[in-house]
C-alpha cells in the first residue's frame, strides 16, 4: 500500500486506568497525594544529601542522583494522568506521545546503569576498603553519572528509531495511561511483529544485562562479607538489602513487561504505575529507615529549618491573620 492512502493518526486516545467514571475524582486524590509524596520524599533526600558534609561521599551522591532520576521517572507521565482524571476524552497528540516514550527510556534506562554504579560502589566500599576513596573519586562519580544518561539516551533513541516512522492510519486507543511503547506500536497500521521483537531486545538485552551485573556484584560482595566479622556482616547486610530491595522493585516490572511484552494488558496497565509511582516513592522510604546517617542528617536538617519556637509562632501568626 502506498504511504500517501494512509490518513495519519494526529492523536492519540488514552484508556487510563479505569474507564469508571465515579472512580476518577477517588483516582485523582489518591495518585495527587502520592505523587505529593514523590516529589517531597526525593528532594528532602537531594537537599539533605547537600546540606550536610557528613553526606558528601560517593554513595550518597548516587543516591542523590537516584532521587532525581526517580523525581523524573515519577513526572514523565502523572502530570498528565493526573489532569486525564478531570476530563472525560482523554487525548494525547502524536509529538507529545513519542516524547512520553522518548523520556520513559531516558529516565529508566539511566536509572538501570545508576543502580549498577551504586552496586559498583558498595563493591569497593567492603571489598576493597583501603582504596575506596582513591578509586571512587569524585570524577568518578561524576562520570558514572553522566555514563548512566548517556546509556538512556543511546536507548530511548534506538527505541524511537523503530517506532517514529511507522504508519498510524486507523487505530488510536492506547490501552495505558501514557504511551507505552509496546502499546503505541501495535497500533500501526502494519504488521509489527518483527518491530515488537526488536523493541523487546533492545529493552530486554539493558534490563537483563543490567540486572545480571547487579546479581553478580551483589553475590561478590555477599560472600565477601561473610567471610569477615560479624559486625562488620551486620553493617554491610543492612546497607545491602536497602539497595537489593530497590533493585527487585525496579526490574522486577520492567522484565516482567519487556520480556514477557504479549501478556495480558491489564497486568502491564499495574505494573506500569508500579515502576513510575510506587518506586519512586519507596526509594526514599527504604534508604532512609535503614540508614542512621541519612535519619540522622534529616533530624539536623528540621532542627535547623523548623525549630519548635519559630513553628509556634507561624503557626500563631496564621491564627492570628485569620481573625482579623
């Protein structure tokens, strides 16, 4: 069929999570506050990360890094599923719909490479303590970093590539809150079999390269500690299982929607708010209950910005104010 027979899709039609209309506003107050939570959560960690000099070491600078990413992850696609919740046609037109996918890839895939720097870091830090410092300078981090984005981005445009020239002739319904890419390229106009399994590779050659590195590294590290003493064990298990718990959070629903990419849309449709919202806010949570330097910086953090005294008057200020 000729390309010029093709009347090209300009929009696109979101599902979003629910098609029940008395469910929207309960939807928009639940995922408004958890997306309050995200973006709370992660910046109190950035400015906490910064503020404190006893925080100014190559494993809380990824971590800081991790807040960020996990502030993008989170705000690639709420914003707009948020405001979805209010209207009753949900559209997306088709520029905005290839940059969802484009940042999707960006944010995930820098942040898969940032959680193998961190495990990288954990590994110089118990298995090679003397020249932790030397090894992982600051430059070094640095370029973990910028490595991490460059990687997102090599993979967000090679996904793009297959996907920017396809025909969308008919078809404009996509099964999802945002333009997930599995979704957006079974509406073509086309028989995208051979499409679909290249964008499975290429997702899943990253996801599972990445999270065999971490398998690798954290079972290096494991077997390291066990050989040494017991506190030294306890210290190391407790710092270790905050970062495997992120790590099975994160892959565990993009391998599940990538490597198994024909299985039933509903269960992508969770997983998908799994990894874009419940992960990002659960990063936080998790390093921080576990970590008595970060409570302990957050706690100097408050005494310094909301002293009891000065809160007491804010709040008698208000009060005041309101009777007027």
């Amino acid at each position: 069929m000729n390309e010029t027979n093709y009347s090209r899709v300009t929009e696109f039609v979101l599902l979003g999570l629910s098609s029940s209309k008395e469910l929207q506003p309960f939807l928009f107050l639940i995922f408004s506050l958890l997306y309050l939570a995200i973006l709370l959560g992660n910046f109190l960690i950035i400015l906490t990360v910064t503020s404190d000099s006893r925080l100014h070491t190559p494993m809380y600078f990824l971590l800081a890094n991790l807040s960020f990413i996990d502030i993008c992850v989170a705000s690639f696609a709420t914003p707009k599923m948020l405001a979805d919740f209010l209207v009753e046609r949900k559209t997306i037109s088709f520029n905005a719909c290839l940059a969802q996918i484009f940042f999707v890839h960006l944010f995930t895939g820098g942040e898969m490479v940032l959680l193998v720097s961190m495990a990288y870091d954990r590994y110089v830090a118990i298995c090679k303590p003397l020249h932790y410092m030397t090894i992982m300078s600051r430059r070094v981090c640095i370029i973990l970093v910028i490595i991490s984005w460059c990687v997102g981005f090599i993979h967000t445009t090679s996904q793009l590539a297959f996907t920017v020239n396809l025909p969308f002739c008919g078809p404009n319904e996509v099964d999802s809150f945002f333009c997930d890419l599995p979704l957006v390229t079974k509406l073509a106009c086309l028989d995208t079999y051979v499409v679909s399994l290249l964008i499975v590779a290429d997702s899943g050659f990253l996801s599972m390269s990445s999270f065999l590195l971490l398998v690798v590294s954290y079972t290096v590290i494991l077997i390291t500690v066990r050989n040494r003493s017991s506190a030294s064990m306890a210290k190391a298990r407790s710092t270790l299982t905050a970062h495997i718990t992120v790590v099975i959070l994160f892959f565990g629903p993009c391998i599940f929607i990538y490597v198994w990419p024909f299985s039933s849309y509903s269960v992508d449709k969770v997983l998908a708010v799994f990894y874009t919202i419940f992960t990002p806010i659960l990063n936080p949570v998790i390093y921080t209950l576990r970590n008595k330097e970060v409570k302990a910086a957050m706690s100097k953090l408050r005494s310094r910005y909301l002293k009891p005294g000065q809160v007491s008057a804010l709040i008698r200020n208000v009060l005041i104010m309101e009777t007027k």
